[in-house]
C-alpha cells in the first residue's frame, strides 16, 4: 500500500479494512450456498436492475464530496483569517510584523493540508460500482490496486460485513464487502457493496447485521435462484442518480425520513433546522462531484457481456 493510501485510510476517505481481509473476528462471512436473512432487500444505492443485471453504488458514494466540501469551507476560512491577522500590523501601528510568520506557520499548513484533501478528492472516480451478471454468473468493478475493471465468477468472492472506520462519538460504520482470496486467504482484489450502516452501539449491533445480511440476501437470491419473480424490484427512492439535482445530493447525503409520531415530526423540524448547513456544504460537494468528476469506464468486453445500460456518464 501507498503512502497517501495509508493517509487516506487513516483519515476514512478509503475503508479501513480495503486492502486485507479482517481477521479480528469482528467481520461476518456469509457462506454461498444458504440464505444470509429471512428476508431479501434492494439497497438503497441500486444503479440498475434488469432481469439478468443487478448494479450498486460503492458504501462511499453518499459522502462522495464531503471532503470536498470540508476542505473548500475549512481551508478557506483559515485563509481568511490568516489575512485578516496578517493586515493587523498594517492597520493599527502596535501590532509586531513578526507576528505574520507566527500566524503563517499556525494556519497555513492546516488550510494547505485540508485544500488537499479537497483536491485529492476531486482526482478521485465519483463513483466505483459493482455489476452482477446472473446470466453469466459473473461479477464486474473496478481494482482496488488501479483502478482498471476486472471480472470474476460469483463463486469466487467471499462476502462480509466488516467495520470501515470509526464515526466519532456516535458510532462506527459497517459495509458488506467482496474480496477474491488466493489459495492462501491473501486478498487478490476486493470491492463494497451497497450502502453502508453506522453502528450506534451494542444495541444497534442486531440491527447492523440484519440490514447488511438482507442486503447480501437479495443479491444471493438474484445471482442463484432460477426464478426471481418472487424478488422485489428496487423501488423509485432506492435508485441513485449519476446526473443529481443540488436538491437531490442533499438528500442523499442526508436522506429524508418521514415519521408518523406528531413528536418524532417536531422533533425532526429541530434536527433538520440544526444540521441544515453542514447538508447544504456536504450536498453542494456531493453535486459537485457527480457532475465534473471522472466517472470510470467499463471494458468494451464487459459491456459486450452485459449491455450499453451499464455504460457511466455525469455528462
């Protein structure tokens, strides 16, 4: 692994455990030939369905600009302020000049280190999907180690539910990921699945399993049943836009919740009046990104096998 590698994982912008399988005995394997959860659900960042194509969005896609959007915001007010500390001298004739590389040396490297942050994000594909083929039996994404896509048989991947990262004082996230193993459990490549699920505690650990398992559940029963007339098809709120409205990217950087409860409802009002800005910065990011970011590019022998539907475009 490469050093700015190493620095994106330690800050989250690449999951924790992308580049080994865990072996801590915090993930969760799922075995190929059983069923994972009683019940069978589309994620929530579905790309396409067809009857032989099933396609998701990466765990990272809902905070795709977050970064972004944080270095934008940050940086540029420790710029902001380092000017306005830096005009003081000029202004009132008892402020120290050398106070100016004082102030440059505080602020400076921190808007520098966030600016970069932004910029590495802006480099970076918007989206990093994965493609099943039920028809083939097959499984598309894109390399961990190049980003160039590759193609491996459904029995060959094992899937988990692993820990990405801790969230802070309000939980840690969990994702359901593929990994190709060698002969010896080394990991050949692997990709994310789906949404991830921020896990607030002992409490919630159930809850995380069951929501990752069913996820799991469904692409197990599109990728093995001979009939999947009986699986649900995704629904409208289940599909995610490469081409977003600014309205759009806000809510799926903070998706909409519609309670019931006349108490619950007032207070939603407050939470969403309280975190209204930082969805607004985080939209703006997220919208930012879908539209003039790369988008990475299938194979002509992947659309071949699977059809011009799969094919990315922002434009």
């Amino acid at each position: 692994m490469t050093k700015r590698d190493r620095i994106f994982k330690s800050v989250g912008m690449l999951p924790k455990y992308q580049f080994e399988l865990p072996s801590n005995g915090r993930e969760k394997r799922f075995p190929l030939d059983c069923p994972a959860a009683e019940e069978a659900w589309p994620s929530r960042v579905t790309l396409f369905f067809s009857g032989s194509l099933l396609s998701f969005a990466d765990s990272e896609f809902r905070r795709r600009g977050l970064y972004l959007s944080l270095g934008v915001v940050v940086g540029g007010s420790l710029i902001a302020w380092f000017l306005a500390m830096a005009s003081l001298p000029f202004i009132y004739p008892l402020a120290p000049f050398w106070a100016i590389p004082v102030f440059a040396l505080i602020i400076l490297p921190l808007a520098v280190g966030v600016l970069w942050l932004a910029w590495q994000e802006i480099k970076r594909y918007a989206i990093f999907p994965v493609v099943f083929n039920r028809r083939t039996g097959n499984v598309h994404f894109f390399s961990i180690h190049d980003g160039q896509p590759v193609t491996y048989p459904w029995d060959s991947c094992t899937y988990c539910i692993v820990p990405k990262r801790n969230g802070g004082p309000e939980g840690s996230y969990h994702e359901l990921r593929g990994y190709v193993l060698n002969e010896y459990d080394g990991v050949i490549d692997s990709f994310s699945i789906g949404e991830e699920v921020i896990n607030l505690g002992r409490r919630s650990d159930g809850f995380v399993e069951r929501w990752l398992s069913c996820h799991y559940e469904y692409i197990r029963q599109f990728m093995t049943l001979q009939d999947i007339s009986s699986l649900d098809e995704p629904e409208e709120e289940d599909y995610v836009s490469l081409k977003p409205s600014f309205k759009q990217s806000m809510n799926l950087v903070q998706p909409k919740a519609e309670p019931k409860s006349l108490v619950v409802k007032l207070l939603f009002v407050f939470i969403n009046a309280v975190i209204f800005v930082p969805k607004v910065v985080g939209g703006a990011g997220h919208y930012f990104c879908c539209k003039y970011c790369k988008m990475p590019q299938w194979s002509q022998e992947i659309i071949d096998e699977c059809g011009p539907e799969i094919v990315l475009s922002n434009r």
